[in-house]
C-alpha cells in the first residue's frame, strides 16, 4: 500500500484503470490524502465565500399550471439559473429507488465494475469514470460516476448495468411530464411556442444520466468532489441524497450559496444550452461541490439536452425586438465535445461561442 499511495503511476492505475475509483481508495482507510488530488487553492471552494444567510429559491409545484408558479421558474431562471422543486409529481418511491440502485452498483466489485470503464465497454454510451476527464485532469477530483447516454430502451437494457438499469430507466420516465412543464413555462416567457415538433427535440431531444459517488475524503478541505463548472445541458434535474455539499454561485458576485437537502425534493439548474438559446436571459450558473470526510455521497442529475445534431443558438424569439445576438450558432455536438477536451474551469465553456 506504501507505494500506491507515492506513486503516481500505480495510483492511478488502481483508481482510474482498475475500477477501484476513489471509492477504492477511500476503503483504504488511507489517514493523508495524496498529492494525486491536492487540488490549487483557487480551485477550491472558499468558506469565507459561502453566504449561510441565503438558499435558492424553493418552488411547490402541487399547482403546477398556476401562472403564479410559472413566475417563479421563470424569475429562479432568470435571477439564479437554479431554484428546488417539491410536490414536482416523481414519486417519492422513484427517487428513493434510484438512490438505492446507485448505491448498489458502486457497491459492486471492482472487477465487475470495471466493465463499464470505457476501454472495456461494449458501447461508448455507458461509462465509468473517476474526476472528470482523468486523462486531461491534472489534478484529479473526489469522485467516481457512471455516465449513460440514453439511446433507446433496447439499448439500455442490452449495455446498462442490470443492477441499476430498471430503477434509472423509472425515474427518467417518470420525470418526463415535470420536464416538458418545465420547458413550456419557460419558453412561454420569452414569447416562443411553448413545444411542438420543431422546438421540443432541441430543447430536450437527448438525455444522459450519471450516478454521482463522493466517498469519504481523508482531507477534504484539500480537493474537490466536482471543481466549479456550468452544465452544458438544456436544463439539469438533479437528486442529492441527504448529506448536502452542494454550493452555488450567486449571479454576478463571488459568493456562494448551499443547496440544502430537502426530503423529496428535486434540483432544477439551467445549463448552457438554454443560456446560449434564450440568449442569456436564462442563467446557467457555475456550480461546485466539495468532498465531505464523514459520509460518502450519492447524487443522480439527468441532463436534458438538444440532440448531439442540433445547431443551436438563440432563438429567434429571444432576440426580437432588436435584441444583439450574443452567442454563435453551434453545432451541440461541437459544444459537449468542446466541453469534454478541457478540466473544469467555472464558466469558460460557453467563451467558445461568445460573438
Ligand atoms: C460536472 O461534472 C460532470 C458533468 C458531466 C456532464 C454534464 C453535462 O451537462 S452532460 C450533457 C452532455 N451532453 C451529451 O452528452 C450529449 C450526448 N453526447 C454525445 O452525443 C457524444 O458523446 C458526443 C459529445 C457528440 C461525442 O460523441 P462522439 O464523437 O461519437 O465520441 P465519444 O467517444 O462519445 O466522445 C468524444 C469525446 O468526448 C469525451 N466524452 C464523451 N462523453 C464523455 C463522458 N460522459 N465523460 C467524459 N468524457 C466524455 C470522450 O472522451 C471523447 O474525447 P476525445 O478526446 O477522445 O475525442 C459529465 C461528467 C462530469 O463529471
Ligand atoms: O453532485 C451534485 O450535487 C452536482 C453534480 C454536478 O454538478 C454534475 O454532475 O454536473
Ligand atoms: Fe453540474
């Protein structure tokens, strides 16, 4: 164990290439985390920067064709791009299923898990990863995620793994409706058409899932479970389970905000795709989360994206009026690749299509 833990080499393979992952390493007991994750001070999260006084907004959605509720997605949109729903209609049962299901995959053996790492896996839709881009990274980060891109139904049950695929599968069903509401509120602001066959595959046309397992840290203030980033989705649907360590950035401001466990409730973030569509009206805002040294942690966002083929851009309700286009037409594809070549860097994805 001595020489896993000095050398970078052999660490790495054990973490990375093995499918041990963090969490491998976490079941180490190892007392000093290695220098493998000491990540620079600027990418950490800084305390005296977290404002406990203020949340996001927090939306009851029991009402949802209300237009007062409409408002209030639309406003959280607007002025914090990330706001909690309860009484959002995924049943609770759902949500508890799908935590459990995570659980019992990273709870596999590391040669089972292995499988899904992406030079063994049979499809490059499902992958198991640890930190973000571990090949780009150089500092890698506290956690491990499996990240499935949805297909189709027969796909999903052929490559996913059998011991979460039914419980993952119910819960993106299940937040098909709270999707589309979500989306037709929001669209009913900037004047567009609510959704039909021309808006609705760009605005949610694809979907990937990922299960999110932050294990206990040795050293957490020195590392990161996720460095700030935006999504690079339309809208991301995320379920944390209780142990909190989410943070937020405030718009406009170096502060941040916790996003603190409510029982049933799930967190609505809007990602670059709809920053880029609405053209800018809508906020997607950098995000962080930091490694805990007592519980391991579990969260399942669904990233609801334009298909991979979708140009997108603003559109053209949001820039009537005379309104200055800020963001260049792109191909999404381009975008989420663009994303996927360089570490987690706040906000910086979306300079690549900046006019
Ligand atoms: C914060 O921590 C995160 C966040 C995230 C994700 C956040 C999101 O917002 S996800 C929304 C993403 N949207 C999509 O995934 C759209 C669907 N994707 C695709 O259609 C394709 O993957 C593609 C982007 C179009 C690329 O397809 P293709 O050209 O066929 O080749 P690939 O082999 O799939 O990938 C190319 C390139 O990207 C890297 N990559 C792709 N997916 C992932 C992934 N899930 N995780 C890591 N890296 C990925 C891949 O390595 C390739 O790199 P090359 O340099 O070899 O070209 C997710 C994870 C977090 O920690
Ligand atoms: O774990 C969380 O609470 C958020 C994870 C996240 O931001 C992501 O996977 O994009
Ligand atoms: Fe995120």
């Amino acid at each position: 164990m001595a020489s896993l833990l000095t050398n970078t080499y052999e660490l790495k393979t054990f973490v990375v290439d093995e499918g041990h992952g963090v969490k491998g390493l976490s079941e180490l007991k190892i007392k000093t985390l290695p220098e493998l994750f000491i990540q620079p001070v600027e990418k950490r999260l800084d305390m005296n920067k977290v404002v406990p006084q203020e949340s996001i907004p927090v939306i009851d959605m029991s009402n949802s064709e209300d237009p007062e509720v409409g408002e209030r997605i639309c406003d959280a949109a607007e002025n914090w791009g990330f706001f909690q729903i309860v009484n959002h209609g995924v049943p609770v049962s759902v949500l508890e299923d799908v935590k459990e299901a995570t659980r019992r995959f990273f709870a596999l053996r590391a040669d089972e898990k292995k499988k899904y790492l992406y030079k063994n896996s049979p499809t490059k839709n499902v992958r198991l990863v640890t930190s973000f881009i571990p090949e780009v990274d150089k500092v890698l980060e506290w956690k491990d995620y499996l990240s499935c891109f949805y297909v189709s139904d027969d796909e999903a049950m052929k490559f996913w793994p059998s011991v979460c695929r039914d419980q993952v599968l119910e819960y993106m069903n299940k937040s098909e409706s709270l999707i589309k509401r979500l989306l037709e509120v929001l669209m009913k602001r900037l004047g567009a058409p609510e959704l039909n066959a021309t808006n609705e595959p760009i605005l949610m046309g694809s979907r990937r899932i990922n299960l999110n397992y932050y294990p206990v840290c040795p050293n957490p203030e020195l590392t990161v479970g996720v460095g700030g980033h935006s999504d690079v989705s339309t809208l991301t649907v995320l379920l944390q389970d209780e142990t909190g360590g989410l943070y937020v950035r405030k718009l406009d401001s170096e502060n941040w905000v916790h996003v603190p466990p409510i029982k049933g409730s799930l967190t609505i973030n809007i990602g670059d795709a709809l920053q880029i569509m609405s053209n800018g009206r809508y906020k997607s805002i950098e995000h962080h989360v930091v490694a805990n040294g007592h519980e391991n942690r579990i969260s399942v966002p669904i990233f609801v994206n334009p298909r991979p083929s979708d140009m997108i851009g603003p559109l053209q309700e949001a820039v009537r009026r005379g309104e200055k286009s800020l963001y260049k037409k792109v191909l999404y594809s381009d975008y989420v690749k663009h994303f996927y070549r360089k570490s987690h860097n706040g906000k910086d994805t979306i300079d690549f299509v900046k006019v």
